[in-house]
C-alpha cells in the first residue's frame, strides 16, 4: 500500500502469464521499481538473473546491430546492479522508434523490389507499351549525335576544301 508506483495491472499480467516479451517487460519495470524504492541500489545477481529473462524483450528489436548494442550494455551494467538502468536500456523510446520507422522503411524497400522483380519476371521488359516509352527518348538522343556527327563531318569537308 505504501509502494507509489505499484501497478496492479502489471502484477495481474504476470501471473496470468502472456507473451514473453510483456512478461519480461513487466518482471523487469517491477523489479526496477521496487529497488528504486526499496533498494538495495546495487543488486548484480538479481541483474544477472533478469538479463536472462529479457532475452526475448531485446529480441523484438528489428535491427540486429540495435540488438546486438542493447544487449552489449546490458552485460556491461550487470556488474553495477542498477535494474532501473538495465530497463531503460532495453525499453529505450526513441531506439523504439528509430527501430520501427527503420523496419517500415526497408518493409516497403522489400515491396517495392518484389514488385519490380516480380514485373520482370512477367515480362515487363517486353511489354509493348513499355519498350515504345523506353525507345522514343533513346532513339530522339540518336538521332540528335547522328544529326551532329554529319553536320561535323560536313563543316570540316568544307573547311578542308
């Protein structure tokens, strides 16, 4: 009754169980929050013991470099046993965001190459339409170093004669 900051919402979550990634990030925001209120302010084995269950917590980060960084400050904050800081490692808003606009923008990458190879490989190469659109400009820019090349050719024949 006395810890501000209790969440019962979060207690509940825990012991109906869930995904592993909520479970993880509940076990690990309450074990923070009660050694932010209740200490002690150094806690490694306990730290050690939650960097195991967070596995799947870091795991939902779509970038393998986030990834791998996450879990590299993680192990480096083991020793000091702040729960609070391993958690806001992990649980991070704006590496969050970066991650999933980051996600967004390769997914539709993805689609918009699958579509083209996709558009090659029903032939789009030989559609009729598209080698008329492709052709016109290709063939205006010969003509024009054609058209040069003998305008050229006829200045220097008069100019040598």
């Amino acid at each position: 009754a006395n810890f501000q900051g209790f969440h019962d919402a979060m207690i509940l979550n825990l012991a109906n169980g869930g995904e592993p990634t909520e479970i993880a990030h509940d076990l690990i925001e309450f074990f923070a929050d009660v050694q932010r209120v209740f200490g002690p302010p150094e806690s490694p084995v306990l730290a050690d013991w939650l960097t195991k269950l967070i596995a799947p917590l870091i795991e939902t980060y779509h970038n393998r470099q986030v990834r791998d960084q996450i879990a590299s400050a993680v192990e480096r904050l083991i020793p000091e046993g702040n729960i609070s800081q391993i958690f806001y490692t992990v649980d991070d808003l704006k590496t969050r965001e970066w991650d999933s606009s980051n996600f967004a923008t390769a997914q539709r990458s993805y689609y918009d190459l699958a579509r083209f190879a996709y558009w090659i490989h029903t032939g789009g190469m030989h559609n009729r339409s598209f080698l008329r659109q492709v052709a016109r400009p290709i063939s205006i820019v010969a003509s024009a170093l054609i058209a040069g090349m003998v305008v050229l050719f006829m200045a220097a024949r008069y100019a040598a004669s």
